[in-house]
C-alpha cells in the first residue's frame, strides 16, 4: 500500500487510513462567493474548497448536548449495520471503505464495533467520490492490490436524494468491467432518509452529529480536493490537514462516546438483527419529493440545488450559499441545530408540516421563483 504523501489526521492509525494526496502547504480556500460563482458557472465543486466555519459557543454546546443525547442511539445503529454488513457479505475477510468525507467517522465506528464486538479484524480506508466525477480509481487500484481477495465494503454517512450511490454504482459496474474488480455498490450508511441505499441502521431522517461540524469531527481532514494544478493523473484526490484546529478537535471524542455505548447496545442488535431483513430494495421515494420541490421553487430546476435531509441541510448551512430551509416541525430535536445556524446566517425557515424528510437545504441561484 503506497503511504507516502497522505493527508495527516487526527485519527489513530488503527481507524483509518485516507488515501488522499497532502496539499496542506499548497491549497488555499476560497470565500462563499468565489465558490458559488465558480459552481453556478460551470465550475466542479472538488476545485475550490469553503473556509472552515468556526462555530459559536452556543452552537457548539448544542453539538455537545446532540452527543450525549443520541450517543446510544448511534451505537445501536453502528451495530445494527455492521452486523447486517457481515451477514450480507457472508465472509468475515471485510475491507472497509469510507467515502471521504462524511463517511469517514461512520466506518471508524463500524470497524471499532468489527473489532470490539465481533471479534474481526476489518481494515479501514477513506477516499474521495464526488458527484460527475466519480470514485478515485487510483486508490481502489490501490485497495485491490493490498487486498486481492477481501470482500471491499463502501460505507458513508448517510443519504439525501442519492447522488453518491448513483456515482458508486456507476463506478462500481465501470471496474468490474474494465478491471475485474469483483466490487459491490451494496454503499452501508447509518441513516438512508431518501431510501436509496439497501444497507442501514434506520430509514428515519435522523440527526448524526458528525454531521453538524466540519473538520473538527473528521480527523481534521478537508473535503476532497480534483484540481489539476494540484492533483496529478497518478496522484490520489487531494485533502488537506488542518493542525491550526487542534485544540479544536472532537474527532475523536465522538468516536470514543459512541463506542462507549457499544456494550450497552449489544443485546437490542443482536435481536434486531436476525429478526428484521439484512437489505432492504431501493425505492428512491426521497427524490420524488426533491423533484416537486424543484419544480415548485426553481424557474430552471437543478435537483444539485435541493439538499435533502437533516445532514445535507446541516452541509449548505455551513459551506453553501443558502436561500431557505423547510422543515416539517419546528420542534424536532433533530433540526435545532440546523434552526441556530439559519438564525445565525439570516436563513429563512418555512415550516412544511407534510414534508418526507425533517428538513431540506435550498441554494440560492438567482432562478428561484
């Protein structure tokens, strides 16, 4: 496995390896508005990446009470999918692979539950997917030689209308046939809100807190970088590192409180485990309401526009340029933190009481009707 030139992390070495290129010294982020103007005229997100947002005190406290209140709840997840990706791969010889970046502290978890509960040892990798351009083939190329004969299994956080799995399976069908790279597309998250994954912990628009922060609860590690003057063509995707954040970090913080909970969980997983299905079909019932809305708030629909789910609303808070958010209740739990940043950004909220998911994230276009 080539390990030379990969972005740093706050991570233990056990966890995870990123299979991405260090451009910490080289790449600079650029403001909201060079992004958007970028995105909107043509531009690929992976070429600029947004600055960092530092949260409040209050918002930070909120992600600290979020944690404590839903560490369990997590836990049983974690275990859930991990025991539904052993079931389902029926071999214990696992390789893991996150997708960078939001999958990248949900297949720490499982690999920790693997470990710690069912005694295997399942190696664990990170690389880049992004939308239209697909997966970082120079890093499967990578996995697959270290590891010719495992069963490889693709983990993210979770889903909103199912971009990323479409991208995967794309992928997926693309090194099979060039390649023979005997890959599955079965992508394992914990919460698939747009039911477009066939491996999972819940259905239910449910709050991970991973998703409220940036940096800070991924191993200090960027979003994933495709930019030619930085990534060349036999360099993985790029990433940087951010140690200027460390004081700051609850990487691993988050990881060791869900694990923690591990124990307390085991029995109500293994139940739930055996007695309700391994996978479930892919139904794509979150991108029918994501094409109503389109039509309904866009002059020229673009579905990129419409961020659906309680994460994907939490992403276009922090990094995008937001126009609205809708929300089907006010009093979730799962969307105050997501109420605090549209305060704190001067984002309208409307309530839509009839709304699939708790809440979706639009992008302002300047075509919004």
């Amino acid at each position: 496995m080539i390990a030379t030139g990969l972005v740093k992390t706050s991570y233990p070495k056990e966890d995870i390896t990123f299979l991405l290129k260090d451009v910490s010294g080289v790449f600079t982020e650029s403001t909201l508005e060079e992004r958007e103007k970028a995105v909107q005229t043509g531009a690929h997100y992976a070429e600029r990446l947004p600055m960092e947002y530092r949260p409040s005190d209050e918002y930070t406290e909120l992600y600290h009470e979020t944690v404590v209140k839903t560490k369990e709840q997590l836990a049983y997840l974690v275990g859930l999918v991990t025991r539904r990706i052993f079931m389902n791969a029926g071999t214990d010889d696992i390789v893991l692979v996150s997708l960078a970046r939001a999958g990248s502290p949900i297949g720490i978890l499982i690999r920790r539950y693997a470990e710690k509960v069912l005694n295997m040892d399942w190696p664990h990798y990170s690389v880049s997917i992004l939308r239209d351009k697909g997966i970082d083939e120079k890093a499967i190329d990578s996995i697959r030689a270290a590891h010719p004969t495992s069963r490889i299994q693709f983990v993210d956080g979770w889903t909103g209308k199912g971009a990323i799995q479409k991208e995967l399976t794309k992928a997926v069908n693309h090194l099979n046939q060039t390649k023979k790279m005997d890959l599955h597309d079965d992508m394992a998250v914990l919460a698939d809100p747009g039911a477009c994954a066939v491996l999972f912990g819940t259905r239910e628009d449910f709050l991970i807190p991973s998703a409220c922060l940036n940096a800070t609860v991924s191993g200090l590690v960027s979003r994933t970088i495709l930019n030619k003057l930085y990534i060349g063509e036999d360099d993985f995707h790029g990433a940087k590192f951010y140690g200027e954040l460390l004081e700051e970090d609850l990487s691993n913080d988050f990881v060791d409180q869900v694990t923690s909970c591990f124990k307390d969980t085991r029995e109500r997983v293994e139940k739930d485990a055996v007695s309700t299905p391994v996978t479930a079909e892919r139904t794509w019932q979150g991108m029918k309401e994501v094409e109503e809305i389109g039509q309904q708030m866009y002059q020229e629909t673009d579905y990129h526009l419409i961020k659906p789910g309680v994460g994907e609303t939490t992403r276009v808070l922090l990094r995008r340029s937001p126009w609205k958010v809708l929300v089907n209740s006010l009093e979730n739990p799962d969307v105050h933190h997501i109420l605090m940043l549209a305060k704190e950004k001067d984002v309208p909220v409307e309530v839509v009481p009839d709304l699939f998911y708790r809440a979706i994230g639009l992008i302002r276009s300047g075509k919004e009707i």
